[in-house]
C-alpha cells in the first residue's frame, strides 16, 4: 500500500462527500435505504476512531417524488423549491440511519458566499469544529434554497474540498457512482481499447491523457467536478480517495479501492487557502512582465510600479484576481488600496508617491500564484 492510501487509512480527521447518484436509484428516485449502508461504513470509520464530517448531496433529487416531479426540475425556482422540501428528507434519513448507533445528526447549510466571506468561513469552521466535539455527525450541504446560480459549487464537490480545509482534515473521500479515474470514460471506452484505470495521481503527469466527463441528469458535478475538487484538496496539503459508493466499506476501510491523489508536501496557510480557492474576486490588476517575474517566481510584494490596468469595484481588504496582459491570471492577493486610489498610483515608483501610499499594493504575505 502507498504511503498516501497509508494516510488516508490512520487519517483521524476525515470528510466524505457523497454524490447524488449514492443515493438514488437507476431510474432516478431518492432511496433512503442506501443512506444505511453508508451510514454502516462511516460509523465503522468513527468507532476505529476517526471524526467524520458528512458533505452530502441528494437534496433536488430528494424532493422530487414528494412533489409530484416526474424528473429533475431544470428552473431554479422548482430547483429551490425542490431543494426546500427534499433537504427534510434528506436529513431525517441521515438521522434515521446513525440513529440505530444512538448518533445525534447536525444539518449545516452553505452558500458559495459563506465561504468567500472570511467571517462565515470562520463561523462555519466553529460550528462544525463544535458539532465534532459534542460528538454529533455533521452533514453538510450546499443551502440550494437561496443559491442564485444552479449548484455553485458543482454538485458539492468543491464544497466537500473547502470544507475538508476548514475543519483541518487529514482526508478527503470523494465516494459517487464511479470507482476511480479513468484516462475515458469506461462506459462509452470501445471494447478494443477499454478505459485505462489510474490508480494514483501524484503529478500532472499522471493526468496528460485523461479526458474528463461532464455530470449526470440528476447531479451536477461529473469526472469533471470531482478531479478539480481532488486537486484542490490535494494542492491544499489533503490526501484525496476517489472511489466508488459500493466500495464505502473498503474506501473508508482500509483506503485499497479507488484512486487516490498526493497531497503537496506542505499545507497552505488558512489565510492564503482563503485567498486562492474560497474568496470571491472583487477586481482585476494587470500586470506588466517585470511583476509577473517578481511575484510569481520570487514570491515578492506587487507595487503599484509593476501594474498597468485596474478593473472592478474593489476597497482594501478585498481579494483581486492578478492578470498578464494576455488576461492569462498568475495570481490572487488581498488589495491594500481601494480601486480608485490605486488608479492613480499605476505605474508609478515607490518613491513618487506620497509616504502614506509607500506600502505594497499586494503584500506578499497576502498574495498566492496560480
């Protein structure tokens, strides 16, 4: 077994998001029953002595049935609606599933904006960092009754990658209809040249031949959603095991099916975290090639001299997106001047502007390549 699977196995802190097609049947319908077989394995997980913290989708697709819906609505107000009445469902089953194990279940709702916003991401942290203390299993879900665009978040995949940074997780397990990569898609692979499986991405070497799939008719996320949501946990310092729901006992086991995705050597600071993949970009900087160099490739402060283009309605202490002049974006940082004081101070030396306006635009402290 590989070092990383070894991780994921003793990993005392562990996220698992669960993808709609786990909880429903082939012709679509909610299926409580599967809930208990997950249920099963996740408590086996906590009674090995692991916290477990539950991103579940199913909610929509939930709500159907009770409704009276013959398929998945495809307006968002029926979307909402859904959502409203399929999230009872979906919570009571949980709650009725860990039930049989005296286990007490917490609901938490997101939005994409709760977590850009660094006071909800905050809060967020404490409630389930609180609910893990008082021994509650915390299902997390996106708060699709009040999202204004369809599943910010792709089908909860990236929502289970930001909620395994926020409660400081030792993994991610990513469990759906699919037991692992594929360089193709192994249903539509002819029969002379089947898909070829990828047992562990530790590069982007590992993935220069796979082509990702788009989601399914009843979720939203696909190979697509969950290979960028593994990465980013990965990028973020988190082991990531990508494996089937059928095979939950043996993902959450002993970690031998799926496959799984290295994490960086080092965790990113909660901070710079925040500033690449949570918070919400206000603005744009463009960048001339002599910025690009120095906060790119040695990791300096942005000062104004090095940009020549400022775009948005951004203040101090929002997080910008920074371009080159090809629009190509090389980095995220945390502006320390409103966009209209910046604009005047556009390419023009430290040393011409007046001593209030010396400090950096971007300090490297707040600044992260991409």
């Amino acid at each position: 077994m590989s070092a990383h699977r070894e991780a994921i196995r003793n990993a005392r802190s562990v996220v698992v998001k669960i993808g709609t097609t786990a909880l429903t049947t082939p012709a679509g319908k909610f299926d409580a029953s599967r809930l208990e077989y997950l249920a099963d394995a996740i408590e086996a997980r906590m009674k090995a002595g692991s916290d477990v913290v539950i991103v579940s989708s199913g909610a929509i697709a939930a709500g159907i049935e009770p409704l009276g819906l013959s398929r998945r609505p495809t307006d968002l107000a029926t979307k909402q609606a859904a959502a409203s009445v399929g999230q009872v469902a979906l919570v009571n089953s949980w709650s009725t599933a860990f039930a049989r194990y005296q286990r007490t279940v917490g609901q938490v709702l997101l939005t994409a904006h709760d977590i850009s916003m660094r006071v909800q991401h905050t809060n967020a942290a404490r409630t389930l960092d609180r609910l893990r203390a008082l021994h509650a299993v915390a299902i997390v879900n996106e708060n699709d009754t009040v999202a204004t665009n369809e599943i910010r978040f792709g089908d909860n995949d990236r929502l289970s990658a930001l909620v395994a940074y926020l409660v400081g997780a030792d993994a991610l397990i990513l469990l759906s209809d699919i037991d692992g990569l594929y360089d193709g898609d192994p249903r539509k692979a002819p029969a002379d040249k089947p898909a070829r499986f990828i047992p562990e991405v530790s590069g982007p070497a590992d993935l220069e031949d796979v082509t990702a799939g788009q989601g399914s008719s009843l979720g939203t996320g696909g190979m697509v959603s969950k290979l960028s949501s593994a990465l980013l946990a990965a990028d973020a310092g988190t082991p990531v095991l990508l494996a089937a729901a059928a095979d939950a006992a043996a993902a959450l086991g002993d970690a031998s099916v799926g496959t799984v995705f290295a994490p960086r050597p080092e965790r990113l600071s909660a901070r710079k975290f925040w500033v690449r993949y949570a918070a919400e970009s206000a603005g744009v900087l463009t960048l001339d090639d002599g910025a690009i160099k120095a906060v790119v490739q040695q990791r300096r402060s942005l000062l104004p001299a090095g940009i020549t283009a400022v775009s948005g309605r951004f203040y101090g202490g929002d997080v910008v997106e920074l371009r080159a002049q090809d629009s190509t974006m090389v980095g995220r940082g945390v502006v320390a001047y409103d966009a209209a004081e910046l604009a005047t101070m556009l390419g023009r030396s430290t040393s011409d502007l007046p001593a209030e306006m010396r400090r950096p635009a971007v300090h490297a402290d707040d600044l992260v390549a991409v």
